[in-house]
C-alpha cells in the first residue's frame, strides 16, 4: 500500500510540474485540428526562396502492401491511428520496422505527410509506420510522448501480423516529430514517460533514432522555442506553460537532458536552419563518450522542410535506408 501511495504521489507531482497551474496556458486546447502545416504549405513558402523544387508525393507500388487507418489506441473513446507500408515480397524473415512521427510544432501537421516515406522505405525491405498522435490542440504534454510509445507496444503486439521484427525497431521523426523522436529513443525503458493504457506487457524500447531536424533542448543557448514575446510559441502551447514559468519541466522534456542513458544509434539529418537541430552537438559528445555511433548528414542552403521536397527527398531516403542497413543488417 505504502509503494502504491507513493507511486500516485510521485505521478501527481509530476502532472503538476507539467501543468505548472499558476501560469498554465489553456487558450491552445481549442479541440480543433490545425491545418495550418502541411506539405502544400511547407512548398508554398520554400519556393519563395528556392525556385527549382517540387513536392513530392504519394508513390503507391506493387512491392508495398499498404494498410491504413488501423487503430492502435483508443483513449476515453478517442480512436487514434497507425498506417502500415511494408514490402508486398514474401520473406522468410521478419523486417526491421521504422515508425515515422509527422512534424507541426506538436500542434499541426498529420502522418499522411510522410506517406511518400514510408512507401519508399517499405521499397527497401522496411516496415514503415505512420503515426497519428494528439497534438497540443487536445491534449498538453506528455501525451504525445505516450501515444508514440503506446504506437511501439501495438507494433510489437502485431509484429507477426505485418511482418515485422520486434527486437529491431526504429523511430525517425520530422521537425517537432525528430524531437520526440529523439525523446522518445533516450527514454527507452524509462517508465515515467509512459502510460501503458494500451498493449500492455509490450516495450517502448526502440533500437535506433533519426532525427530529421528536431531539436535536442528546449533550454539551450542555440534553441529558440520558448519566445513568447511576440505570440505563443508551439512549445508553449505544447506544456501549457512558458520556459520562464517553469524551466525544469522544458529541460526535463528536452532529449539531451537525458542522453547519457541511451543506448540506441543515432541518425541526424539536418536543413541549413542551426536552430532547427540545437543541442545536437552536445548531444553526440555524450554519445561519443558513451561509445555510441552517431552520424549526421547537412544540406547545405536547404530550408526546414526539405525532407518533404525535391530534391532532397531522394538523398533523404538514401541517408536513411544506408543508416538502417548498417545498424540493422
């Protein structure tokens, strides 16, 4: 009884902490979806400045099975849901798995901006995810993080079903998506970012990390997120309370305050924008000194969102499926 008290003393500290009440910001949990971020967006404004570019987009095959709109959790009624693409070719063995978390600010965006993908990932011999999860509209953080987590245990619940192999699992997350990723991968194993609502008596545990502009800290000198001073920022709106307000809780829920306990390798893909990928390199010295590879790939003169456009999508993908096939087979 004495544990069990405990345990719900230390959670109610921790929503706290989170909600910080004195300063919490209610005014972004309207339960509309923002549509402000999608890929038509993210070209509109690239092509201001770079002219010789395209969108990419959906690139349906033969060699992919595809499997959409499967539901992976359902919270108070709240059906969320989960895309799988893996290759149509049958195989003796199971394939290594990528989930994919679209990017927004945690507050946009949706899992079909990464179709394009997750269908050339499946072409290379991966299952690949994607994944829907509540974003700052309909619930504060850390809920996100669980719905990521919650997405892994189903993947590994249904591994036979699609083809997959559980002990070879990667995130890759995009923008917001490549900081939860990375939240996500330092993590592992960690039971107070989890909430096992859903598959229960599978692990979150994943065995590599790409992170494709994600920030590493909200509270490092190189981050801007957190700047209130002209509107709410997306970070803001995602804790439901500001940096100054409650720092603990912003440095607590950046990937490099606790990146002395991973273990899993890590992919960086990064845009010519610095402060897309703040912490980085404090982050990999870590991961040095650990002895964990770690690599990382810049396009030179690129905006945040060249992961979605050509021509960087191709030598995205190829970055991508390379680092796979060195940690996986």
């Amino acid at each position: 009884m004495m544990i069990k008290a405990i345990k719900k003393f230390s959670i109610f500290i921790f929503i706290l902490s989170v909600t910080s009440l004195h300063a919490q910001i209610k005014s972004g949990l309207t339960g509309i979806r923002d549509t402000s971020f999608s890929n038509h967006s993210a070209y509109l404004h690239a092509l201001k400045s770079h002219k010789d570019i395209s969108l990419v987009g959906e690139m349906p095959s033969a060699e992919v099975k595809e499997s959409r709109d499967l539901v992976y959790c359902t919270i108070g009624g709240r059906k969320l849901h989960i895309d799988a693409f893996e290759p149509a070719a049958k195989s003796g063995k199971p394939h290594p798995a990528v989930l994919i978390i679209h990017g927004g600010g945690w507050r946009s965006g949706n899992r079909g901006q990464h179709i394009p993908l997750a269908q050339s990932l499946a072409k290379a011999g991966y299952v690949a995810y994607t994944v829907e999860y509540r974003l700052s509209t309909e619930a504060l953080y850390p809920a996100a993080i669980y719905d990521v987590k919650a997405a892994l245990r189903w993947i590994r619940s249904n591994a036979k079903k699609y083809h997959t192999n559980p002990g070879q699992l990667a995130v890759l997350g995009f923008s917001a998506g490549g900081e939860m990723a990375s939240f996500v991968g330092v993590t592992s194993g960690n039971p107070k970012y989890e909430d096992k609502s859903c598959s229960k008596g599978f692990s979150s545990d994943v065995q590599a990390v790409i992170d494709v502009d994600g920030t590493l800290s909200f509270v490092h000198p190189e981050s801007s997120e957190g700047d209130d001073s002209r509107s709410i920022s997306a970070g803001t709106y995602w804790f439901g309370v500001g940096r100054k307000d409650n720092p603990e809780l912003w440095a607590d829920a950046s990937p490099l305050k606790h990146v002395e306990n991973n273990k899993a390798p890590f992919l960086f893909i990064n845009s010519s924008v610095d402060r897309m990928h703040a912490g980085r390199d404090d982050f990999r010295k870590v991961l040095d000194k650990n002895n964990i590879y770690s690599e990382v790939h810049t396009f030179e003169a690129s905006p945040h969102t060249f992961c979605l456009l050509n021509p960087w999508f191709t030598p995205t993908v190829n970055y991508i499926t390379a680092f796979l096939d060195k940690v996986f087979k």
